[in-house]
C-alpha cells in the first residue's frame, strides 16, 4: 500500500478530526465519567460499521478485521480530562467548571476516530486486525490497569500509542527502553506519645522523630544509591499536632516516588520501609510504611522502536508534504528525536506495555504552557500530521511484524 496514495484518503478527515477534537474540547469529562465522549466515539464506530463493545466502564474498544492475514495491533487513546478551570480563549473553550483537557486527549481521542474511519475504509488491503481502545481514566485510576485486566490485549500482538508533546510541530520522541517513570504513592506513619512541652522526656515525639526519619530518607541518595540510579522522591503532605504546648503523638506524611528502573524502585521501596521502621524504635516509637503501587514505566520495545525509526527515516518528507506545519523537509532528521533526556512523568500506558510489545510516541503539537496548565494548548494543524503518522506506522507494523514473524517459521 503506497502512502502517497493513502494520503487523499487521510486527508478527507481532517476537517472532521478537527471537528471532534473541538467537540471533546469543549465537553470536558473526568476520569472515569466519559459519558459523552464515549457516546460521541460510539456513534461514529456505528456510522461507519465498525463493530465495539464497552471497556472498563466508560471506555470501548472498536475492531477492524483486515482483509489480508497477520497480527493484531491495539491502538489506544485516552479520554479524560483534568479537573482544572480553562483560562483560555478558545472559541470551544470548556464548558464544564473546573474540568479542562488540559493534557491533550481531547486530540489524542479525535484522531483514533480518523484513524479509525481511514483505516476501515482500506481494511481490504490491511495486513492484520486492529484494535482501536478509547480508554478511559488515564490522569486519576489507572484506566489502563483496568484495560489490561479486562482481557482485551490478550490477543493482541502490539500496542501503539501517542501522546501531544509541547515541543515544536512536527517533532517525534522515539526513544527504545523505558521512557516515563514507575510512579508509586508512599505513606508514612510515625506514632509516639503524647506530652506536655514542658515536659518531653514523658513523651516520645513523633515530631521530633518524623524529622530523622525524612533526614535519612532525604539522603538516601547520595550514599545508597549509585549516582546513575534516577529516582526522585517528593513529601506533599504531612500532618499532625493539635496545640502548640502538645508534643504529638502521631505524624502522618504521603508522597510519591518516581523512577525508572525496576531494581532502584525495589531497593528504594526496602530501604524506605527500613528507615521508615527502624528509626523511631531506637526513640521508643514506632512507624508504619505503606507503598502503594502506581503506574508502571511505559517500556519502548526496541524492536518496534527499529522498524518505526527506519520507517520515519525514510518517509518523514512524504508524511509532512503539505501540512504547512513549518517543518524544513532539509533537516527532517531533527524532527526525530531518539536521544531525549529522561523524565520523571508517568503515564499508564505502561500497563500495556508490560503486557504487549509496544511503542509510545510524542508528537510535537506546537510551543506553549506545558501539559496540565490552565492555558495549555495545541496547534489544531497537527492532527492531521497524527492521522498520517498514525495510520502509516499502523500499516508498518503490521506489515512488518509478520513479515518478521513469516521468516521465524
Ligand atoms: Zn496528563
Ligand atoms: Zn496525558
């Protein structure tokens, strides 16, 4: 299937991608209450004919049956927004209060309908089965866990995604390995004794002990970790006391750890407790740990990596013809970034991709306020660039994926 030809195809969506994503935009829903967004995806699977059914509550998965033998491919976009008032001026600015698709999904969501409508249109030509998962819930409740757990990527061969990216239009991270954080929520108890201020040794201080204990749990780094172990670890609550005269008996603090490796984020999470223990019993106290489990990594599989990275290489020039996006087709190869920095942002993809090989990628959608501020926004001439680059790497992988798998045989 030549892309050139696709492109007229793809094309004939734009308005109408442009069109939903204003939609989704101006009808902002949380977590876990996609009602509308659902509804709008549900009505356009069934005006085209492509057969869904419901996923993890408010969420759907749609399939499109290729008419060509190979594997299966889950293509997710996540539907939720953000509870956060919009400042912007948008002509389709939120309508809902204090909700806002303030992370981009409201793009993400638009353009897996028009992926969906182009590849349905040359399903006689494609290469293997495509699953399109509307997810919901990815800011708050781990939708994905849910999405994993219902079975629907038990048959599945590989997974895809993208993410909007404030970088400049156009502009790929395509990166192998492990490229956002496992993200865990701690909690600490440290219990003492109430006393009297004037008379502590009656007591045990739990403030005094909570204050060793984040001593300890502060410098953990520095002396037992090695200086490539990324994590970082962040206190944003604590509480505890009731009057200024009172020494307390009880300090509860909660926080997040964030890292990037499987083996830092065991011996953290073992070290911690340790601390967490330890410490106030040589005060004649006592604390309690509790780690609880957040979203997993999300693990580029290198050989997708490969066959994505090759392809752009070679396709990058015809993917972007007439998008106006800016983009200099004499220096494509800067729109390719495989070498980015680490960061310590989580995403619940990564509970696909401990389950499939899958790949994550970020499209550059314009400069402006990050990602989960009151002004963020998108420059609305890149979903068409996302549709194209979707469906292209779709065809791809499908392709090459059993022609990897046909030699095996
Ligand atoms: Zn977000
Ligand atoms: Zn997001």
């Amino acid at each position: 299937m030549d892309f050139e030809k696709l492109i007229p195809i793809i094309d004939q969506t734009r308005e109408e991608v442009i069109g939903y994503r204003r939609q989704i935009h101006e009808n902002p829903e949380l977590s876990f209450e996609e009602v509308e967004t659902s509804a709008l995806v549900k009505e356009r699977l069934e005006a085209w004919g492509i057969p869904w059914k419901s996923l993890a509550k408010t969420g759907l998965v749609g399939e499109i049956q290729g008419g060509l033998p190979g594997p299966t491919l889950a293509l997710r976009a996540d539907m939720d927004a953000l509870p956060i008032q919009e400042e912007t001026d948008l002509p389709f600015a939120s309508k809902n209060p204090g909700v806002m698709h303030a992370c981009g999904h409201d793009a993400h969501t638009a353009n897996l309908l028009g992926v969906a409508k182009v590849l349905n249109q040359i399903k006689d030509q494609l290469p293997g089965r495509v699953k399109l998962i509307f997810q919901p819930a990815e800011e708050a409740g781990g939708g994905g866990r849910d999405v994993v757990k219902s079975g629907v990527l038990d048959d599945v061969d590989l997974a895809l995604a993208f993410h909007v990216w404030v970088a400049p239009e156009g502009q790929i991270r395509i990166q192998e390995g492990n490229i956002t954080a496992y993200s865990d929520a701690i909690s600490l108890d440290i219990y003492g004794k109430a006393s009297h201020s004037s008379r502590p040794k009656e007591g045990v201080d739990a403030l005094f002990i909570s204050s060793k204990v984040l001593d300890n749990l502060y410098s953990l780094k520095d002396r037992l970790f090695n200086p490539q172990d990324q994590y970082t670890l962040s206190l944003g609550k604590i509480h505890g006391g009731q009057a200024i005269n009172i020494l307390p008996d009880h300090i509860h603090i909660d926080g997040m750890i964030r890292s990037m490796d499987p083996k830092v984020r065991q011996d953290l999470k073992e070290m911690m407790e340790k601390i967490v223990q330890e410490i106030p019993r040589l005060y004649g106290g006592r604390g309690d740990f509790v780690f609880k489990e957040g979203y997993p990594s999300v693990y580029n599989d290198p050989s997708l990596q490969k066959i994505a990275l090759d392809y752009l290489k070679n396709n990058y020039k015809s993917i972007v013809k007439d998008l106006n996006l800016g983009i200099n087709p004499m220096y494509t190869q800067d729109y390719l970034i495989d070498n980015h920095r680490v960061e310590l942002g989580s995403e619940d993809f990564g509970f696909y991709s401990q389950k499939v090989p899958s790949l994550f990628l970020w499209i550059g959608t314009g400069l402006g306020p990050q990602a989960h501020n009151n002004q963020f926004m998108i420059n609305e001439d890149c979903l068409a660039y996302m549709t194209r680059l979707m469906v292209s790497l779709s065809i791809e992988l499908l392709k090459t994926h059993k022609e990897e798998r046909d030699e095996e045989k």
